[in-house]
C-alpha cells in the first residue's frame, strides 16, 4: 500500500510538517463551500492507498467536525485501503459523560459519526478523557505530547518548581509532568459555573515560596488557569507563574486574563492553527509534527506505538 497524507482545512500547515518529515508530498485536497456553507471536499484517487486524514477539530468546532465526516466518505468512496484520522484535537471530548437530564454524550455521537464516515482508526494527542477510547468502536491510538513539553519546561524553570494541576480532572495528568520532571505536585479544587466562569476553592500541596508550573491538557478560555493562579499567589507562590497545555485554543478573552497574571511563559503545541494573540504574552508552541510523523510512519509499517502513548 502507498501512504497518502489527506490535510483538512483547519491546519493544513501542520499536515504540511508531518507529510515533510516523512518525505512526502500531501495528497491533493480542495474544500469546496457553497453559499450557504455546505462542505464539499475534492480529492485525488486514493484507491488501494493507507490514507491518513490529517485534520484538528478546534475552533470553528463544528465546521471542522463536518469536514472531517465528508473527507473520510470521501477516502471511503475512493476506495482507500485503510483510512486513519489524526484528529490532534478531539472536539467534543469534554462531553464525555452526562451531568443532568435532557444531555447528550457528544464524545459519542462524535466518535460514532466518525467511524460511519469511514475511520477504521483514530490517532489522538492527549485526549481531555481517556474514556473516548472506550466508546469508541475502532482502535484509538492515544499519543501524549508532555515528554515533548516536559523538555521545553526543565530548561525554563527550576528544580524547585511544583507541578499543579488546577483541578481534579487535571491531576494524572500533573502527576505525569511532576515525575518526568522529578518535582513535586500540588492540587487546586474548582468548581465550574458556567462554561466561562470558575471559582477556584482549595490547595491542597504547598507551594509557599515557591514557582509553580500550572498544567492542563487544554486551555479554552483560560478561566480555569486564571482561578487556579488566584489561588497559588494567595498561597504564597512566587510571581513567576508558568503554563503548560497540550491544546491551546486560547478564546476570547483568555489572551486578557493571562496579561493580567504574572506570567512568565506559556508553552503550547501547534496542535491546532493559532491566531494572533497579545503580542505582551510569552508564548511558546511546540511542534507535535516530529509525534505525528513518527506515528503515522509506524502504523504504515504496523510497528508498535507503545512508547509514544499515554501511560495508564
């Protein structure tokens, strides 16, 4: 089988890396959009190839999920060998479970729709929930960019810093930074009342004195950073506070927030495309290209991945 790199709209220079490193030119793609906004992807014939379809579901969510539906029923319909989705991002994942009556389980029904599309496999970067696998009726491979982020961070900080996860879900996760970086970790309680607005409670942990690193899988818009920041320099935390997150899709007003806090770096991947943000904040994104084309290059070559996924 040939492999045939297939890129979505949404990130096209990512897909660009990937298919660089592995010596590849992208397989032609055109996105056609009628007046409307209906979708229509044009593709080359893919019949007999490992295609992999290359494409974040990050903001504009919806539009990119449609996309990426009819680009696999396209794959499908050209009579594909295999059709993989590297999907970095994973729109809907926090929509894991149901928190009252009369709600979906968007992760599901998202999944779902993928697999009917077309996708025999999923390729994922630090999925919000590691109950999407589960649900999920084809193989999912789940890659984590912390490694990756760990070595940008131990040259930024000190060996005094404290790993803090600014909420519960996020906990693993700090653990996971914490020992890579052999620091210790600390916990903020949070409780979410609305989906723009957090109220940070508890710490438990002791970071008096001491530079912490807040952690997160992915950051919206940055309320659950901001609370937990709040409660770590009422904690005695020193001033210098840095962020770390696999995602950042960064919405409005998260640039605003992060201005008003005594950041002294943010460290993200180019999982998704990243707009403009305040030229006064201290980003640095780190490419997940290298991860991507190293999976992509094994799948092919039905090699193991264990070393590049989520550890449970």
């Amino acid at each position: 089988m040939t492999l045939q790199l297939v890129p979505g709209s949404a990130h096209r220079a990512l897909a660009e890396a990937v298919a660089g490193l592995l010596g590849l030119q992208l397989s032609t793609c055109q996105v056609d959009r009628f007046p409307d906004g209906e979708l229509r992807p044009r593709l080359a014939c893919l019949r007999g190839a490992d295609v992999y379809v290359i494409a974040p579901t990050g903001p504009a969510v919806n539009d990119h999920v449609v996309e990426l539906l009819l680009l696999l029923d396209a794959c499908r319909r050209s009579d594909a060998a295999r059709v993989t989705a590297v999907v970095p991002y994973f729109g809907y994942a926090r929509q894991d479970r149901r928190s009252g009556a009369g709600q979906p389980v968007g992760a599901r029904v998202v999944s779902d729709a993928l697999v009917t599309a077309g996708a025999q496999r999923l390729v994922i970067v630090d999925a919000h929930t590691p109950a999407l696998e589960a649900m999920c009726t084809v193989p999912v491979e789940m890659l984590t960019a912390v490694p990756m982020l760990v070595t940008a961070l131990a040259s930024a900080v000190s060996r005094e810093a404290v790993v803090v996860a600014p909420d519960l879900g996020a906990v693993r996760l700090a653990e996971h930074y914490a020992a890579l970086l052999e620091t210790s970790v600390a916990v903020v309680r949070k409780t979410r009342r609305s989906p723009t607005d957090v109220l940070a409670e508890e710490l438990t942990g002791d970071v008096d004195g001491r530079p912490v690193i807040i952690v997160d899988d992915m950051i919206s818009t940055g309320a659950t950073i901001e609370a937990a920041a709040r409660v770590l320099l009422d904690h005695g935390a020193t001033p210098e506070i840095v962020v770390a997150a696999t995602h950042g899709l960064l919405i409005d007003p998260a640039a605003e927030r992060f201005a008003a806090l005594p950041l002294s770096a943010l460290f993200i991947t180019d999982s998704l495309a990243q707009r403009e943000t305040t030229p006064a904040l201290p980003v640095q994104v780190q490419s997940i290209a290298p991860l991507l084309a190293d999976t992509v290059g094994r799948l092919h070559r039905d090699q193991a991945l264990d070393d590049l996924l989520i550890q449970s």
